[in-house]
C-alpha cells in the first residue's frame, strides 16, 4: 500500500505518455466544428482546452471567438511550437453581445495586455464606437477585464485573476509586494520560460489594480454600492467586519435597562491593547502622493484628525514614573524606531474574547507604546456602539490605568467615551502577569477577579502572529498604500473568525461544561475534606467583599494574598539573633561569635568553596599563567577563612575535630574549595550525639535559605521568559542575536547556582530531618528537577485547570497552624475561583451562541431591506445597475441565513446546561447550592483532610 512504491513501477509509462503528446496522434485535416467536416490542413492545437485534435486556423478562430485567452500550439511537421490566437488574427470585439459586429470597431493599442491565472497575453481588441458606445474602461470592466488607467488602457487583469491573487496574500506566510512580484514573474515565465519571446513587463500597473480591486470588493461587500448615499457616504466603521459575538446595542442584546443587575456582565465588551513593533514603515513617499483609500473608515484611524490630535496634545501628556517592574512599553516608550523611520509599529484595541480586530482601534505608533497613541484608538473605539459595561485588558494597565480619567478629562469632546468610569474594569493578560509585582499580580488577575469567565487578555498576541507575515512588505510600503494592505488583511482574518466561529463557540463551550464540572466536584471536595470548617463562612464574606471592591478593600482585604509571610534567610537570622539575646543562660555562647553567626560564616565558606570549584572548571584544560596564579590567589585567601574558621568549630562542635583527623588520611593536598567543613548536617548520619539546638538553627537557616533561592530561580526564570520573547519578536541581525544569546546564557548560568544551591539546602534538611524528626519543610518545598525549573507558561495547561510546576507554588510558609490555615484559606479562595470562572464561561459562551445568531438574522435583515431599495444614487442611471444590486443584497441576505441555520444545526449539539452551583445565589451567607444531583463523585472527599502530623516523621 506505498502510493510511491507503486508509482515508480509505472513512472517509465507516465514519461511516455508525457513525451507521446508532444506530437499528434496522426497527421490529418481539421478536425472540424460541431462534428462538422473541414476541408483545411489541422496545425493548431488548444493547450488550455482538453482536446488533443488539429484544427486549421479559420476553425480554431471560429471556436476560440469567446476564449481569447487560450494558448495555443503549432505543428511544424517536425514539433509543436507556442503561439496565440491574436497571431492568427483574432479579434476581440467589446460592447457587443457575443457573435455581433460593431458597424464603426474603434481598434486599441496593438500590444494590449491581459493578465490572467495561466499567463500574460496580447490579444486584438476592437472597441465599440457606434451610438450605443460606453466608455472604453467600462467596456472592459463588462467583459470582467480590469483596466490598469481609466483613460486609454493598455492593459487589463482578469477578474479571476485579481481575485485568486488576494485570496493568496491571506493564505500566504509573504504578502503584498513580494508575493505580487513572484505571482507576477511567475505569469511571466508560463508566458515564455526561455527568454526568446519574453511578455511586456506590466509589473507596477499589476501592483495599481491590485490595490483599487482590494477597495472595491470591500465597499462592495459592505454593501456600499447598495446604500443611497454610495461609496462617498461612507463614514467611520461603516467598512469593518465586526465580531457577531461581542454585544452591540441595538443589535444582538437587549436594552440594558431591561436587563436583570445580576446578569448585566454577560454583555459586557472584553478588549485588549497591544503593540506590535514588527509592522513598522520606513520612510516612504508621502501622505499626499499616497493617499488611503479606505480614508479611516476600516481598522486604522483617520490619519489626518489622529495627527491634528496628536499635534495638539503630544507635549501636555508628560510620561510618568513606573511603580510597577520595568516593562518594555514603559522603558522602551522612547526610544523606537530610528533614523528613516516613519512609524515605529503599530497599536490596536481588539475583542478579547474572539480576537478580532475592533473598527478604527489600530493606530501607528511613532516612538514606542505611548499613552497618547493608545489613548486615542480605546476612546475611538469606545465610541463605535459600545456597551455601557467594559472590560480592558492591557499588559501594564497597573500604569496606563491611573491617570486615564484625567486624560480623557484634558482630550476634546468628541474623544470622550460615554461609558462611565466606574463601569470600565481593568485588568492585566495572563501572560503578562507575572512579570508584575506582587500587588499588581492579585489585584488585575483574570483568575481571580468575577464576572470575566475563562478570558485570559492575550487576543492580540495571536492575531499579531497572523499579521506579521505582511511585515517585509509593508514596511517599504507609501503610507496608504501600506494603511489599505493591512486594513485588507485584518478584514479577512475577522471575516475567517467569523466563518469559524459556530464551530469554535462550540468546543468551548463543551471544553467549560466539562472543566466547569471537574472544578467544581474539586472545590466542594475540598471544602467538605477540611477538618475545621467553622471559617469557611468568614472566608467567603471576605472573598464577596473584595469581588465586589477590589481597589477599595485594599492589600489586607485580598483573600489572595498571604498573612503568614515567607520566612526568608535574613528573617530566620534575625529570629536567631534575638532568640539569643533572649537567653539567660551563657552556657550556649562559648565564643565571641555567638552559634548563629559560626552557622551563617559556615554556610558562606561553603558558598564560596562552590563558586571557586566552578571558577576553576571553566578555565579548561590550557589556563594562563594569569589565570592560574589568580585562582591560586582565591585558594589562599578562602583557606585562610576556613582554618580560622575551624578554631570557632572546635568550641561549638569539638567532635568535628576528631572526625576530620580521621578523613585526613591521604598525602595528597586537598583544595580549598573541596575542604570538608562538617557542619551538623553533614555528622547527623555518623554522630549519635549531635548537639540538637546547633543542628535546629541550622536547620533553620537552611530552610530560610532554600526559600530565597527558590525565588531567585523563579526570578530568573521569569527573566529568561521574557528574554525570549523579546529575542523572538525584536531581535534581528547577527549582532544582535549575538548579544542576546549572550545574555541568555549568563541567565542560564543563575538559573543553574541557584540549582546547585537549592539542592545542597535540601540536602541538608534532608539529613537533619531524621535525627531531629522534623520534616517541616516537606510542606511547602520539594527535592527540585531540571525538569521543575519551567517558567510559569511553559507548565501544562493554565491556572484555570491548575497543572504548574510546584515551584511556583511553593510561596508560603506552613509551619505552624497559622501557616496552614492561611494556605488553606487561600487555597479555598484559588478552588472557588476556578469553579466560578468556568461557570461564568459557560454561561459566557450561551449567550455568545445567541447573538451570534441574533446578529446574522440582523444582517440578512439589512441585506432584505437593501434588496428593496435602488442602490446608491450615483450609480442608479447605469443600465442593469439596479437588477444587479438587488441580486448580490439577496445572494448575500441567502449566506447569511444559511450561516445562521447552519449554526443553529451545530449549537444543536451543544452539551446540556445544569445550574451554576458556587454562591449561585450570590449570598455570602449561604453554602453552596446542594450539588449532589449532578456531581456523583463527592464520595471520594468523605476522608478528613491531611494535617500538619502528615509532613512530621
């Protein structure tokens, strides 16, 4: 059953068979019209037709009147040899039905060009010149031919031409102009692949009716030339595939005065903003020799009154000092583009929930992620029919947030959105989350906050990776030019989410039926497995407290966040200290240096032992005399700390003396960094009598120290992350992937000492933890593997279905019972989260079912009224304009109610619903709703829950 196999057992047949057309079958006379016989010699076959015959060329003219673009083939009496029909003599006749002549034929230019899907021609054409004459270009058009000039054309592209080739720019990784010069030279080289008969280079006039053929199909297919008012009526948003889902007044919901309080967030609108630094623009041409033709009524913005605007008010919005991390939008504000720059990328606002391009929301940036630039594309789009209630979604909305009220306040009238300010909620994509600090991670998480379902805010990092393959275009692009070719690109990839949409809304919403209920058999389980479950209702008041006013509750009043803070190195050394200061008794200090500070100049020797021995690894197999006398330096100095060391251990461990007398036994020298320093850890498997207050503040210190460099290593890898994505998306050139691989690598290297310094920590509290029995730190760490050491988004799954590396888990301290009851109030408060969202997703995803349908119907009404009316004034006096336009609105009111039946079939399908069941009365008094009747599984949380004695040996 191998295809190929079997192919090249037969490839000789199919060799032949190629080779055997190239001659006829036999030499004969024409083959003759209709069955009708020719007297005349067959020399011309038809290569576009499937018929391998001769005709004679009168027969082959007569046959061909209406296929002028068909090549042909000559027989020489020797071999076949390419030529056309306008060789022969044919004349293509304009203005005429099929078959009829013009009394008075106006001839046009002798090289006429057609640019077709399987080559260039030259043909004759005869343009009609008696009474019943229309203009030259509109002859043409009749004909499906689009002329490159208005006046005197000389050459024309095939409609199936010009349509094949836009439908490829959205299905290709490379479009516009490197595609166009490939498609065309492509045409070109069918056409003639040996140079002898090379067809008229029409290069940039292809480019020309490329870019008017992409206006009027999305006029056309806006219903423009349906409307009374016509292509010149045309204004804002009039020109954008809007998403069916999102809520619109007037449209797909309803009044929002009737809309039940508790139900008000199933309509609101979720929108993201983001940059893109990859879709810059050198400086090209100009504005005014390149104008838009869509003129800001599709994605981008007006140019003209978005320059005015920022004219005005560029210098009175001064930039402002972060609170937050360093984030690229902040630092880099400033500083992009460069010489020959004209626009430095480009800043959008899209539907969140479905990725999809939002009506004049992209704006181009001129120097980085400026407030003013995305300030202007969320008011502009706010302003476009939008619902009261608003979601925006914003990788440093922690900043960008603060002042927005007081901006808007500063901007003109028409700029101002209608939505109140209390009803827009702000938060940050799950992504970039964790790149915030601690605040900003619990106080704009989509995990944790109400009402917003499964949203994760990353929408527009997918449809960036869409847009990115027009980059090495656009960038070389006039201004308008390039505002049309992306303005075409995001049409079609909104008219592509459209097509899917049905199909995608319903994996989602069997993908929340079916988490929704595993989250919340989860969280129930848990509920009913805690042993003390008297503050469970005191939890919950908090938890609804801070739903209801996150910003106004505060830090203390976030049920997120920890109240039994991490016990850190430093923390653990301080209680050391004043434990020892506490004691009454000077029989445990026998030194000046108290035994906490012997612990701590310990585990700092062993420190430096470990980053001298990788010092020494790295210098290789041939170090210079530099490089060797330097490390030698190192050696000296650390021995000299660790022999004056070994005097404060001989008072606070005196067996250590004895034991390492009894390692000594080699001649050869021992380094530096391999001397044995044998702290309590390292005696607890051979000493029976190990001094156990030493061996506990060791203990202590080790665990305190496995903390800080746990977060270390969280911190680097964080920083390895986002290097990454910055390296993937920015970084170009040889110098400068140089560079940053450089810098990866030194991460690489933080990443792997605080490795090696976790598992030295755990190793020791590994040791400790028999002769002491105690495992305390079993309870918030765990032995570490390369394989743990993931970042927060490489982790399996999301935090909705709660699969990431324990590392980033491991954040409080629960030795204790105030420890524990902290982690598990959190741990409540993280379940009942995951339980809501997906419940809210569901009943999300329901209603986006319903409007989707609900706004299809509303097209193919508006369509239905278009088909009643004459279409725009302009154009009304053309014969047949009128017929035609009633047509396509009916063609295209029939789409879209067979998408709206087809949909309804697939929605169909859709699992069956049962009642929310977490705080579904929204009461924080009340349990939850009895869940028995739809979760069977609960049996499995009948045993008590582990305490604190589970981690204790």
């Amino acid at each position: 059953d191998d295809p190929m196999a079997m192919w090249r057992d037969r490839a000789d047949v199919y060799l032949g068979e190629l080779l055997r057309l190239e001659a006829p079958r036999r030499i004969e006379s024409c083959a003759g019209l209709l069955g009708r016989s020719c007297e005349g010699d067959g020399h011309y076959q038809c290569l576009t037709c499937f018929d391998d015959r001769l005709y004679c060329q009168s027969c082959m003219i007569s046959g061909h009147a209406e296929l002028y673009l068909h090549w042909l083939q000559f027989w020489t009496e020797q071999f076949f040899w390419k030529t056309t029909l306008a060789e022969l003599g044919l004349r293509v006749q304009l203005g005429h039905a099929p078959g009829e002549a013009c009394c008075n034929p106006f001839p046009g230019d002798p090289k006429f060009t057609v640019i077709d899907l399987d080559g260039i021609y030259r043909i004759n054409l005869d343009y009609c010149n008696c009474h019943t004459a229309q203009p030259r270009d509109v002859q043409l058009l009749r004909r499906r031919l689009y002329p490159a000039t208005s006046v005197s054309p000389e050459t024309c592209a095939t409609f199936r031409c010009l349509e094949v080739f836009q439908i490829m720019t959205f299905m290709s990784k490379v479009s516009g102009t490197p595609l166009a010069y490939e498609f065309y030279w492509a045409l070109s080289r069918l056409t003639d692949n040996t140079g002898t008969n090379p067809p008229p280079n029409r290069y940039q006039l292809f480019l020309r009716m490329i870019r008017q053929w992409r206006h009027l199909k999305l006029v056309k297919r806006m219903g423009r030339g349906n409307e009374p008012s016509g292509r010149a009526g045309t204004t804002v948003n009039d020109l954008v595939v809007k998403c069916p889902c999102c809520p619109q007044p007037g449209i797909n919901m309803p009044d929002i005065a009737s809309i039940p309080p508790d139900k008000r967030w199933l309509y609101r609108l979720f929108l993201a903003i983001d940059a893109n630094f990859r879709l810059k623009r050198l400086t090209v041409s100009s504005r005014e020799r390149d104008p838009a033709l869509n003129n800001g009524n599709t994605y981008f913005v007006e140019e003209t009154r978005f320059a005015a605007f920022l004219k005005t008010y560029e210098k009175r919005i001064a930039d402002e000092t972060s609170s937050c991390n360093k984030h690229d939008a902040l630092e880099l504000a400033n500083i992009r583009g460069g010489k020959g720059t004209d626009s430095s990328g480009v800043g959008a606002v899209v539907c969140s929930r479905h990725d999809m391009k939002r009506g004049s929301a992209v704006v181009n940036l001129k120097k980085g992620e400026k407030y003013l630039f995305m300030d202007y594309a969320v008011c502009m789009t706010l302003l476009l029919n939008a619902p009261p209630d608003v979601v925006l979604s914003y990788d440093i909305v922690c900043q960008w947030r603060k002042k927005f009220g007081a901006r808007i306040a500063m901007y003109p009238e028409w700029l101002r959105p209608p939505q109140p300010a209390n009803s827009i909620k702000y938060l940050i994509p799950k992504f970039h989350l964790p790149a915030h600090i601690a605040p900003c991670r619990y106080l704009f998480s989509f995990n944790w906050t109400p009402e917003v379902g499964r949203t994760d805010g990353e929408a527009p990092q997918r449809g960036w990776a869409a847009s990115n393959g027009a980059v090495a275009s656009t960038k070389e692009m006039g201004p308008g030019s390039r505002l049309d070719t992306l303005d075409d690109h995001f049409g079609d990839q909104n008219w592509r989410k459209v097509a899917c949409m049905p199909g995608q809304l319903l994996k989602k919403i069997k993908d929340a039926v079916k988490h929704r209920e595993e989250q919340v058999v989860g969280f129930v389980g848990f509920e009913m497995s805690i042993e003390d479950r008297t503050a469970i209702p005191q939890w919950r008041v908090a938890v609804h407290k801070w739903e209801k006013d996150p910003h106004g509750v505060g830090p203390k009043g976030n049920p997120f966040i920890p109240l039994v803070r991490q016990l850190s190195d430093a923390a653990v050394r301080l209680q050391l200290a004043e434990e020892e200061a506490t004691r009454t008794s000077d029989v445990f200090v026998r030194h000046d240096v108290g035994p906490c500070d012997f612990l701590v100049q310990g585990l700092q020797l062993e420190d430096m032992q470990t980053r001298l021995k990788k010092e020494v690894t790295e210098l290789g197999n041939h170090p210079t005399d530099r490089q060797k006398a330097n490390i030698q330096q190192k050696c000296n100095c650390l021995r000299r700390r660790i022999e004056a060391w070994f005097t404060i251990q001989g008072v606070y461990m005196p067996a250590s003396t004895v034991q390492r007398m009894t390692l000594a036994t080699s001649s050869t020298p021992v380094q530096a960094y391999d001397v044995p320093l044998l702290l309590p850890s390292a005696l607890a498997c051979i000493q029976t009598d190990l001094d156990k207050l030493l061996a506990n503040m060791e203990r202590r210190l080790h665990f305190g120290r496995a903390q800080d460099t746990l977060g270390k290593i969280r911190e680097n890898i964080l920083v390895r992350g986002g290097m990454y994505r910055v390296k993937q998306r920015e970084v170009r050139g040889q110098a400068m992937v140089t560079r940053a691989a450089t810098v990866l690598i030194r991460i690489d290297g933080h990443i792997e000492e605080g490795f090696q310094a976790y598992q030295r920590h755990w190793n020791a509290l590994e040791k400790l933890a028999v002769p002491l029995a105690c495992a305390d730190h079993r309870m918030s760490l765990r032995a570490l593997n390369k394989a743990d050491m993931v970042n927060i988004d490489d982790s399996d799954g999301s935090e909705g279905r709660r699969t990431l590396s324990w590392i980033w888990m491991a954040n409080i301290n629960l030795a204790g019972s105030a420890g524990l009851q902290d982690a598990l109030h959190i741990e409540w408060c993280k379940s009942r989260a995951r339980a809501r969202r997906y419940q809210e997703e569901a009943e999300f995803v329901r209603v986006e079912m319903d409007r989707y349908l609900q706004t299809l119907e509303s097209d193919a009404a508006v369509w239905r009224s278009r088909a009643a009316g004459e279409g725009a004034e302009c154009t009304r006096h053309i014969p047949g304009f009128v017929e035609g336009a009633r047509a396509y609105a009916l063609r295209q009111a029939a789409i879209k109610e067979t998408m709206h039946g087809n949909a309804r079939v697939l929605f169909s399908r859709a699992p069956g619903d049962y009642p929310a069941v977490i705080d579904a009365t929204g009461n924080p008094e009340l349990d939850y709703l009895d869940v028995t009747q739809h979760v069977d599984t609960l049996s499995m949380y009948s045993s008590p829950a582990p305490s604190a004695e589970y981690c204790r040996l």
